[in-house]
C-alpha cells in the first residue's frame, strides 16, 4: 500500500512519517507541500492513500480533497489538521478519517490499522467483481434474504426486530452499529452485509458509512455542494447523503 504524505511543516511531516512507519505497512513514496504540485502528480501517477494538511498552499487540503473526489479511481484521504472545524466537510467528501494535531500514538495506530484492512477488503472485492461480476450479489441473496424481521445482538442477547424499528445504521470500523429510538446495537458485520439484510425499498445507502430508514426522515436539510443532511423523526442524529449518492436519493424521494 503507497502513500503520500502532504504537508508544508516539517516536524508535522517528519513525525507523520514516523508514525506510519511504526505502525503500519504502508509505504510512503513522496512528500509534497503544495496542493498544485498534488494534483500534476496525480495525472501522472497514482497511490492508494494520501495523508493531507488542510491548510497548504495553493490549493488548500478541503479544495484538493473535494477535486480528488471526482477521480473515478479515488485514493484514500486521511485528513491531518489541528482544525476542527472542517470535520463536518471533510466526513461528506467521504474521508476515511480527520485526525488532529497534535497526533495522539494510540489513535493514529488504530486508524492505521483501520486504513490497512479497509484497503485489503477492498482489494479482495474488486478481485472478487473482476473474476465473478455477480458473485458476491449470488451470496447475499442465498445466505440474506432481506425479510421484516432482523437479529439485532446486545449484551450477549438476540433480539428480533422488525425493521420497521430501525432507524439507521453506521459503519465503525469492523462493525456495524445500528439504532432504533431507545437502543444501539452492535453488528459483526460490515455496513454492505446488513445492508443486504434490509428490505430495498425501506433503506438507502447514503453515504458510504450510513444506510439510513426513509420512512424516518422527518427533513431533509440542503447541504453544501448541493448536498442533504437528514433529520430523523424522535431523534436529534442528522446522516449525511455524500455526493455520489444525491441523485439516487433525488429519484427516491422526488425531489
């Protein structure tokens, strides 16, 4: 897995670099410390993951990541700020993670850790679609036939649930957590796979890390670069529709 770390301060850079060598495979390839300079590489070449500063040159990271996003193959962007306030943009641009300086050892090697097996997965299914275009839809369809009931586990109990009940899901990290009005439940599942157990015409994919009950969404909150943010009924949670998906939820919803 290659990378390229993008940052115009060198100690932040020097101990970035240090931090993915000590707790990651990933493989640093170039620095870079202009945004501008980013992009003519990218026409050229191509890396997996791209560690990004917000506030470089040029072209600023949120500027960069947002044009980055359009590229049919995307990389992975972690964003590496001490700002705060851009988390909200850079979760709708479908960011892996935004981490804040200065790094914390602990959090930087799970998400590492994250970032590694995110990229192995998704390796392993586009293997999987170039080999056999309709396998993985064949499993999901033997083994999880959507129905109106669903087997939610907490504490070590199996609760049934109908779906009508579930409000949305959200994908953290291995897992997925899924929540009607009153509980949170924790699913050892990936947010695809408990997708697929869902009925199609009640849930929608979102956003990459949220699927969320149409017949709970109490407004639908325009957004910026003409995105949505959802507001479900008896809960104060607002889900995002990323970009790639605002045409699709257009269509569902008639709007």
């Amino acid at each position: 897995m290659k990378a390229i770390i993008v940052e115009d301060e060198i100690p932040a850079r020097e101990e970035l670099e240090y931090l993915i060598e000590a707790y990651s495979e990933i493989q640093v390839t170039d620095f870079f410390d202009d945004g501008l300079d980013v992009l003519k590489f990218l026409q050229e070449q191509e890396t997996d993951v791209i560690f990004l500063d917000i506030n470089i040159p040029s072209l600023d990271g949120m500027l960069l990541a947002s044009t980055i996003s359009k590229f049919t193959k995307r990389p992975y962007i972690v964003f590496t700020t001490a700002y705060k306030e851009h988390a909200a943009q850079a979760f709708e641009l479908e960011a892996f993670d935004y981490v804040l300086k200065p790094y914390d050892e602990k959090r930087m090697g799970t998400m590492l850790s994250r970032l590694e097996a995110a990229y192995k997965r998704d390796q392993a299914e586009a293997i999987v679609k170039e080999s056999r275009p309709n396998a993985k839809v064949q499993e999901v369809e033997v083994h999880a036939k959507p129905s109106n009931r669903v087997n939610l586990k907490k504490n070590d109990k199996i609760i049934v649930t109908d779906v009508n009940d579930i409000y949305y899901a959200e994908a953290s990290e291995k897992v997925t957590l899924v929540y009607t009005q009153n509980e949170e439940y924790t699913m050892q599942m990936s947010i695809t796979e408990f997708q697929a157990l869902l009925p199609e015409d009640m849930f929608f994919r979102c956003h990459r890390s949220y699927t969320v009950n149409l017949t709970k969404v109490r407004e639908i909150v325009p957004w910026f670069n003409q995105t949505y943010q959802l507001r479900l009924k008896d809960l104060s949670m607002e889900i995002p529709v990323s970009r790639s998906k605002v045409k699709e939820f257009r269509q569902i919803m008639k709007l």
